[in-house]
C-alpha cells in the first residue's frame, strides 16, 4: 500500500468500515516511481462520523477548509487528509484539475480506478485537464500555475486545449489568494527544470500580467560583454543558481532594473542649473552624485541617455569647459551599451515587487529574508565592481587580500555579528550571473574562482579574528576620554575596521588607540564645522 507506517494504519481502520480510496498526487507519484509524503483519500463516510471514529481510535483528527471541509492527520512530516464524496468516482474526478490527478486506487484491494484515462496520459506524459479546461481553471486559478509546474516537473507535454485555456484565463489568477499563488511560485522556483518553467510562464502571458518587470527584458539587448539579452540572461542566472527559493529568486530579480536603466554612450555640453528635484544640463535632466557642486558652471557630462526617458542622462564624469561649444548634444557613434546603476533600481523595484505576493511565507526568516532579498539583488554587481582589476588578469597581491577583507566584511557585518551566509550567497548568486552568458566567462572563470577562494578565507579570518578581540582595553581607554552612547559606537566601530582587517593592530597598543581617537576627533570636528548652523 501507498503511505507510510502510520499513514497506512489509519487508512486499514477506515477501509473496514467502508471503501476508502487513495487519490492524487500521491497515485500519480507512485506509479511514475516518486515518493509521496502526503496522502489524499476519499471516503462515502460522512466527515462527522471520521472524526468521532478517529479520536475515539486515539488520533487528533483537524477539520481545514470551508467550501470543501477535509479531516487532516499529522504525526511528524507525514499527513493524512481525508474528504468524503458520493461514491461515484468519475463524477468525483471531474472535480480535480488533471487526469493524472484523478487516478484512485482502491485502499483494502490495491485495484487502480480510472475514470477518466489518467493512465494513459501517463504513459504518453500528456497533461490535460479533467473535462473541459476552462472550468477546471474557473473552478481554480492556481491550477494554471499547477499546469506549468507539473508539465516541468515531470517532462510531460500540455494537451493543446488544456493549453489554450490556461492561456486565455490567466487573468483569474488575480482572484486567488497571493499566499496560494507565492506558494505555487516558490514550488516552481526550486524546479530542476526552471529555465523550461520561465519559458513557458513568459509564453502563458504570465510575466507580462503579474511581473511586466521581467517581461519588458525580453529583446532588451546587452553590452559587448553579453552573448544574451535581459531576458535570456536571467534564466541562464536562475538555473546557475542552487534551488533554494532566496537564490534563485534573487537571480530571478538582479536585473529588473536594466529596461530602467538602460541607456547609450552620450555627450551633453552646457550650465548645470536646477531643476525639479535635482539639476539640468539644456533639456536633458541629470542623474548622478555631487552634482551640486557643478551647479551654474560649463561643463562637459559624458553618460548614458536612457532608451526609454530620452530626457534623462545618468552622468559617468564631468568636466569643466571654458567655451561652450556650438553644438549642445553628441550620441557617440558606435558608443558603449550602458545600464549604470542598474542594481540600484533593480533593488528598489524588489521592494515594489514583494508588496504583490507573499514572499516572507516561503523565504527562510520571514521578513529578514525578504530584507536579504533586497540586499542581494541591490549588491550583485559589488563583487564585479570591487575587483575588476583581477577580473582582467591583474597578478594578486597582499593588497587584493585586504580587498578581500574589506568586501567581506561590508557584506557580512550587520553591526551586531559577522553573517558569513550572507557573503557565500552573494559569492553564489555572482558567480551565477558571472556564467550567465557573459563573453570569455568560461575561459576567465578560473579568475573569478581564485578571488572567490580568497574572499571565503577573508571570511575564516574575520570570524577567528572577531573571537580573539578582547575590547576591555578598548573601553578602559574610551571611558577615560569621556565618549559615550553615540560618540562610543561611532568610535568603537573606526576601531573595529581597523584590528579586524590588519592583525598588526592590537586593542592593547595604546598608542595606537590614541592615533585613532585623534583621527576621529579631527573627524568629528570637520562633521561639525560642516553642518554647524550659521550665524546671521
């Protein structure tokens, strides 16, 4: 029989009091070769008399569900739920979604009950609805997100109809509950299959409805350094990434924020002037940093006109002219594909994103692991950006260990404790992007694999520095210059920086904290001299 031990003994007690079929996943899974840890079964007993029979027999039976009541048992990972129906199997198998669902197998004589020719589609791995399609899917939306995840998980193909009504009813997925459909999701994401799963999303129209994100990267061309578009991109990044649902749906995400960025390589000559909300160069608005300081003087910004606000240039340098030249505006012929910040709005719109679903139910930690999340995908690019040198070939050297040191330790320190997982699932996730499709990858992965190496031993180092570090000295020494509160954390954590990167730093060497409580003073005092009100 079907089911584990206690599972299969509480399945004997009801099928003598009545027949007691087995039905659903775990049929189909059995008889394809997969284990099932949960059971569906269906009985003519009423749920009332299942209930009473079942604590009178000792078992702590819950009723779940209001439209459709089922009796549930649980003991450890296992589950039992129960429903009652008619007794008429074929009209009980037009209720369920699939006819390789609707396969009963009789519990006290094993004998298989086949209504509606499930078998067979299982032989031809052919997926297709009970009936007709557009009911089922009326019936339940989610079961268009079951279609793709069956269809993917088992190599089956979809019965054209059953397609066709998948297709035309996606919209009804807005009128299932997002805990259903980000459950659904996540079941997806973990696929081994999942670049085939994207694809078949996308073609149901699904993307464009719910995550016009991800749809609009579709023909969304790259750089020089990209064999791929957007798109195509992202999937090979999620099927890079292990199948745990933070990574692969932070691969799914990391680059969201291209179609927003996406520019080409530009000239603007002209007075930097104000406007609304930030500053302005002729009719093009600015995006970039200390563009204050430019402000009503000449100069020449080279940057990235975005494709789709052809208004915007996101600045890369500025320098000043003395004579303005006659023309005000140039696109380099042949200029570089730029997506400057590209990260940055990708994180913005993650947090846009996680108010559509449900993501803290599946993500590890709940809301913490909806915040690393939104941390992973707003750091992709640090890594590449932090040792681009190395990327190109450059030999290493005692300097790019402390680079190592650093990077590790802006990634994994949260203020409270170093978070090594934290920085491994950034490694993870860079390297994912890193084969992605990405010119000369394979032949520079080595490159990438030896400051990945040197970044993990950074963190092994900071983790045994951070317990050898005795800060009694340290608090001795602060408390007799008078810091306290803010002033003690702000000092206690230049310090830090300092001992945990270089081990020739020691928290006893009072001379040395002396050097760095002059420096934070002589900080501390430029701080104020900076934000200092003014005197009229």
């Amino acid at each position: 029989m079907i089911g584990t031990a206690f599972q299969q003994e509480v399945l004997r007690k009801l099928s003598d009091l009545s027949p007691v079929y087995i039905i659903g996943g775990a049929v189909r899974d059995s008889l394809l070769g997969f284990p099932s840890k949960d059971l569906d079964v269906v009985t003519i007993i009423p749920l009332d008399q299942i209930v009473n029979k079942l604590s009178d027999w000792g078992y702590k039976p819950h009723t779940i569900g209001v439209h459709q009541p089922t009796v549930s048992l649980f003991q450890g990972k296992d589950r039992l739920d129960i429903a009652t129906f008619s007794g008429d199997l074929e009209k009980d198998a037009l209720r369920r979604d699939f006819t390789i669902n609707a396969i009963f197998q009789d519990v006290k004589t094993g004998e298989i009950k086949d209504p509606l020719n499930g078998l067979q589609a299982l032989r031809e791995k052919r997926l297709e609805s009970c009936g007709e399609a557009e009911e089922r899917f009326q019936e339940d939306g989610i079961r268009i997100l079951r279609l793709i995840r069956f269809a993917v998980r088992y190599g089956f193909d979809i019965a054209p109809d059953t397609w066709q009504a998948a297709a035309k009813q996606v919209s009804l997925l807005r009128g299932v509950a997002l805990e259903r459909v980000t459950e659904e999701l996540a079941k997806i994401l973990m696929l081994e299959e999942i670049e085939n799963a994207l694809g078949l999303l996308d073609d149901l129209g699904y993307f464009k409805m719910y995550i016009p994100e991800l749809a609009r990267l579709k023909g969304l061309i790259q750089n020089q350094y990209h064999t791929k578009d957007a798109w195509d991109h992202t999937r090979r990044v999620v099927k890079n990434a292990p199948p745990t649902v933070l990574l692969r749906l932070a691969a799914l995400l990391h680059d969201i924020g291209k179609w927003e960025t996406a520019s080409r390589e530009c000239y603007t000559w002209g007075e930097i002037k104000p406007a609304a909300g930030g500053y302005s160069v002729n009719e093009f608005n600015l995006i970039g940093k200390n563009l204050k300081r430019w402000l009503h003087i000449n100069v020449e910004v080279h940057g990235g006109r975005l494709d789709n606000y052809p208004d915007t240039i996101v600045v890369k340098r500025i320098k000043p002219v003395l004579t303005l030249p006659k023309k005000h505006f140039e696109m380099v012929l042949n200029g570089k594909r730029h997506f400057l910040q590209h990260e940055r709005e990708s994180a913005r719109l993650v947090k846009e994103f996680l108010t559509r679903f449900r993501w803290s139910m599946v993500l590890p930690g709940g809301t913490n692991g909806e915040r690393e999340l939104h941390f992973l995908v707003g750091h992709h690019m640090q890594g590449t950006l932090t040792f681009m040198s190395e990327l190109k070939g450059e030999i290493h050297s005692p300097k790019t260990r402390l680079k190592a040191r650093r990077f590790a330790w802006e990634i994994g320190w949260d203020g409270q404790s170093f978070n090594s997982q934290r920085v491994e699932n950034l490694l993870t996730l860079w390297r994912a992007d890193f084969l992605g499709g990405k010119q000369d990858s394979e032949e520079n992965l080595y490159r990438l694999e030896g400051i990945q190496s040197e970044i993990r031993s950074a963190c092994t180092f900071l983790k045994e520095r951070a317990g050898l570090l005795n800060w009694k000295s340290f608090e001795g020494f602060a408390r007799e210059k008078g810091l306290e509160a803010e002033q003690f954390g702000q000092f206690k954590e230049q310090v830090r920086k300092r001992v945990m990167f270089d081990d020739k730093y020691s928290l006893t060497d009072l001379r040395f904290l002396e050097k760095e409580y002059n420096f934070y003073c002589k900080s501390e005092s430029s701080a104020w001299n900076k934000h200092k009100p003014r005197l009229k």
